[in-house]
C-alpha cells in the first residue's frame, strides 16, 4: 500500500522508511514559529525548567502578531518577555516591529516555508503552510518549549482524508468559499485528528495565495494538517520568495494510497459562502443569506489579509463608499507597501475605511475594531466562535473578501457578484 | 467528592473556555478567574476544589492556546470529561500532565450536579448520586508516562 504526502514527509522527519496512520514516531523539526501570545508562556517554562537553550537559533522565526503594536501593559510586558529571550539567544529571524507580520502571511512571503519540511508553530493555524506541500501543525506553549529546546516533537501519524476539488470556479466565487464549503460538510471536527489533503482541477488555477486559505481552515475541521501537493504554482512562488535557495524535497501521496474517505466537491456550482455564527460550518450560500444588515466589516487575518485579497477589494470599492465601519488590516508591512504602491490605499480612502498596521487585532477580539453587544460583522476571518471578536453578544459572519467588500457597501449581506 | 459540571453541548472552543481578551497574560490565577466566562458567567463561582467538567464532543476546538489547560486546572477542575478532544487541546493537556477522560457513555449517563470518584488507573468512574459505574479507557501509555513525569517538558529532561 502506497503512503500519502503526510505520511512521506513524516517518515523523512523521523528517520523512518515508512510510517503509517497512527503510528507514535518522534519528528525532527525544521522551522518553529514563535509569536507573542503562546511563546512568552513557553520561555518562562525553558527558564524555569532550567532548559534556557534553542535547538539552532536558525531555524526559530519569530514575530509578534496577535497584539502588536502593543495593545495595553500586559502585552507590551509579553513583547518584552519575548524581545528580551529573541535578542539573549541571538535569534536570526526576529521580525520586530515595522519587519513583523501576521505570522502566517510572513513566513511564507519571507521565504522561510520549504515544501517536505516539517513545521511547527506556537498558534493553530500554523497548518496554512500546507499549502507548500510541507507538513505543518499548530501546538501550544509546551509543545512549544520542547521544541525550541530539542528540535524534535512527538507525533501521532494522521490518517488523511481526501478532497477533490473538481471543476473550475466561477467569477466572483474564492477559496474561501471553497473551504467553507467543505467545512460546512463534514463540520468542525469533521477531520478531527486527521489530515486533510486537497487535489483536483480547481487548485490549478489558484495562486499559493488563495491556497493558504483553504489550508489555513484545515484546522477548523479539527484537522492535524492540511496539505495541497507542488506543482508549477509552487515552484514558481519559492523561486521568488525562498531564503535558502538549496534544494528542496518534494513528496507526493502515491496513487495506490488508501484514504480514510475521499469527498468530492464541484467548484463550478459554488455559491459565495458567508457562515452564520457560531461556527464556521454554518456556511449558506448568499442566495439564502443575503439582506441581513451588518455593523462592520473586517477584511485582513492569516486567512484573507494577503495582497490578493486587497486588490479584490479594491476593484470593488473603488469609486464608492462603504456604509458601514471597514477596517482594513494588511497582513504584512510587504503587503502594506505594496498595496500603498499599487494606489489601493487612495481607494481605501476615499471609500471611507480605516487601514491598520499589520496585526491579528480583532480576528481575535484583540483589538482594532472589537464588536459591542448585538453588533454584526462581515469579516474574512477564520472564526465565529460565541465572543470571537468582542462581546457575547456579537455576531461574526465569515466570507471572502469580496463578499465583505460589497457587503461593506450596502451595510448587509450581498452577492459581490455584481459588484465584479 | 467530586461534581459533575455538566455541559451537554458539542464543539466547547477555546474562546468559550478562555476568551482572548485575557491572554495578554500567561498567569493560571488570573486566567482561572475567568474560567468558561463567556459560556458559564457563574461558572468559576460555583466550582469547588476537584471538580470535574463534562462535556459533549469536540470540547477545547479552536485556539492552540494552552490557556485553555491553564485556566481550567488554576480554577481547580480535577479532571474534564468529553465525547472526544479536539487535538491541540488533547496536546496540551497531556503536555501540561492533565488528566482528560474520553468517554461518550459518561457524557450521556452523567448528570449536571453528581457526585463523581475517579480511578483514573482502572478506568472507572462512579457516579455516587445514580449510583452506576461507568468504564473508560484511560489514555494510551505514552500520554500517561508524560503525564506521571509531572509534564512533557519534565519528561524530556528524565529520558535524555
């Protein structure tokens, strides 16, 4: 029997020939991902373990996201924590401030992500880098600490679980609809403890960008990993990106490889997608949806903050005004300039939105744009949990960027599709 | 003795078990005093020392944060039941040496308020109030052996 792509890439990590799902194994890890939230908890574990140390201060990259700039006094005392243990131990990527990003948006367009590689990193939706054909996961602060101190982790190997993506995509309908789909149909713990590997028709013709997204949501499955094979796509995005230019492995699931089921989606008979709160499986099509008036629109996050996502925005904006509060949140300071240099921040303007310095800010009901009680928004986020971003009494309507974005317009939900 | 926090309800995420506004801190007191604030505003109010939570399926979906572990076992919860775990929780609670019982039968048969006892060796759980005795399987050897050392952070250092 053949192994898939995670099972391949896990083997090399383990020093194994072959793995199977659910074998225990014992990976060594090739980048940790460390951001303000969950890696000040696991510095002050190494301390008071008396494992002060780091595996190799290379393959550590750190950047402050969730609350930065710091947000209040206890995030600026976790920005110290972590500042103070980046400089102490020499770390070679250390984004601070001005260089930092949404982790997920930076590691990849900072070159860091290599296909066949495992990474690990201190926050869940570290498995977006899937999309390199790499295996990566989320782990919390201890999983955290042991791996910055040994560059190894323990692994429970996943059964994968297959999604053919088939058909093309028609005008006006994303990723994000793509993988609010597939959520909505198996549910948030649909691939609980699984991974899920994405193939099919309908990936050819998405950009890594748009990729990351559906891998980003992997985990709002329940999912260890998600992963999307290398092609022409990736190559030519790493040619463009990569630091270490050495060579790469690229792995690919064998074609006799059992799944522990196959779903099968045509993305030709998509709808736009916006999920109802509380869950991000409670996705409707917009026919069935539209009209619900909004207080707010959020567009940024690891899942839609990429200049990709801006620039569709902008098409839509441009030359009208939003009727709701729109808070822009470029991921990166790269995508921040480059979306300042194409001219979509004039149309930012003059629309009437708020543009934001790069930061998780209120994805998270962090910052920038909290919700009070009984407020909607229509944010291109990953997550409608009860309080996601502000009060428990406020609602969050998942969507694509442009289903935000002409959404933002009218002040309720609408099909973008003919703003497009 | 023991009671049983019922909460029958599937898919308990991290944001419900310890919302983001209170992560700019790492600290398990002040995290504990927010405990399931934004699923059970009362919920830290009526625990007691060894308390236990039950819970439908899924419980500990979303955030990575280890909060999650830290908030529930600072608000002194023995112990939480569930159908299943979503995994990075499952992760850390193991990682952390907290004891996580996965049991669909003691979700449908344990009621809100119970006393509960807890062999966590043998795999039995009593339930004093109905008086039955509920089986499950403890975790795997692997997750135990980390959780004897006192953490995965302890067993590192004992096996190098």
């Amino acid at each position: 029997m053949g192994m898939t792509i995670t099972e391949k890439i896990l083997a090399r990590a383990s020093g194994n020939k072959t793995v199977k799902a659910g074998d225990l194994i014992n990976a060594k890890i090739d980048v940790v991902m460390c951001h303000d939230i969950t890696t000040p908890a696991a510095i002050s574990m190494l301390i008071e373990k008396g494992i002060d140390k780091v595996f190799d201060k290379n393959k550590i990259v750190v950047t402050p996201d969730h609350f930065q700039p710091a947000k209040d006094i206890k995030s600026a005392e976790l920005h110290k924590r972590l500042d103070e243990w980046a400089r102490r131990h020499k770390i070679r990527y250390y984004y601070k401030l001005g260089r930092a990003g949404v982790c997920h948006a930076l590691l990849p367009e900072q070159g860091h992500i290599r296909p066949g590689e495992v990474i690990v990193g201190g926050d869940s939706h570290t498995c977006t880098y899937g999309a390199f054909a790499a295996f990566s996961t989320g782990i919390g602060s201890t999983d955290l600490a042991a791996s910055i101190a040994t560059g190894e982790l323990w692994f429970r190997v996943p059964e994968s679980i297959k999604f053919v993506l088939n058909g093309k995509l028609p005008k006006g309908v994303y990723s994000k609809d793509v993988i609010l789909a597939v959520i909505t149909r198996i549910g948030v713990d649909g691939a609980l403890y699984k991974a899920m590997e994405f193939v099919g028709p309908a990936l050819k013709d998405m950009s890594m960008e748009a990729r990351m997204t559906i891998t980003n949501m992997a985990i709002e499955a329940g999912a260890k990993n998600g992963v999307i094979g290398f092609d022409a796509t990736t190559k030519k995005y790493l040619a463009r990106h990569l630091k270490d230019k050495k060579a790469y492995k690229v792995f690919e699931s064998d074609a006799d490889t059992e799944y522990s089921s196959v779903e099968e989606f045509d993305c030709s008979k998509l709808e736009p997608m916006v999920a109802m709160p509380h869950l991000p499986s409670n996705a409707k099509p917009i026919s069935q949806c539209k009209g619900m008036a909004m207080d707010q629109a959020y567009i940024g996050s690891c899942t839609n903050g990429r200049i990709e996502d801006l620039r569709i925005v902008a098409k839509i904006f441009k030359g009208k005004e939003v009727k709701i509060r729109t808070i822009i949140v470029p991921a990166t300071p790269t995508i921040w300039k480059q979306a300042d240099d194409e001219g979509l921040f004039d149309v930012f303007y003059k629309a009437g939105c708020v543009i934001s310095a790069p930061t998780c800010g209120a994805c998270l009901g962090g910052f920038m744009g909290i919700l009070a009680a009984g407020e909607k928004c229509i944010s291109t986020t990953n997550r409608n949990f009860v309080g996601r971003m502000g009060s428990p009494k406020s609602e969050v309507y998942l969507a694509s960027p442009a289903t935000a974005a002409a959404s933002a317009i009218e002040g309720k939900l609408v099909d973008p599709r003919k703003y497009i | 003795m023991a009671k049983a926090h019922v909460y029958k309800r599937n898919h308990i995420n991290t944001d419900e078990i310890i919302p983001a506004r209170y992560l700019n801190t790492d600290n398990e007191q002040e995290l504990a005093k927010h405990c399931m604030e934004d699923l059970d505003a009362g919920f830290v109010k009526n625990l007691s020392k060894g308390d236990v939570i039950v819970a439908g399926d899924d419980f500990g979906c979303g955030s990575s944060r280890e909060h999650a572990v830290w908030a529930i076992r600072g608000a002194g919860v023995a112990t939480v039941i569930a159908g299943t775990f979503a995994r990075i929780f499952y992760r850390n609670a193991i990682d952390c040496g907290f004891y996580l019982i996965e049991s669909k039968d003691a979700v449908e048969r344990i009621n809100g308020g119970d006393e509960v006892q807890i062999d966590y060796d043998k795999g039995i759980i009593e339930d004093k109030t109905t008086g039955q005795r509920i089986e499950f399987r403890p975790l795997p050897d692997f997750a135990l052996e980390i959780i004897r050392d006192g953490g995965l952070l302890e067993h590192i250092k004992k096996s190098k």
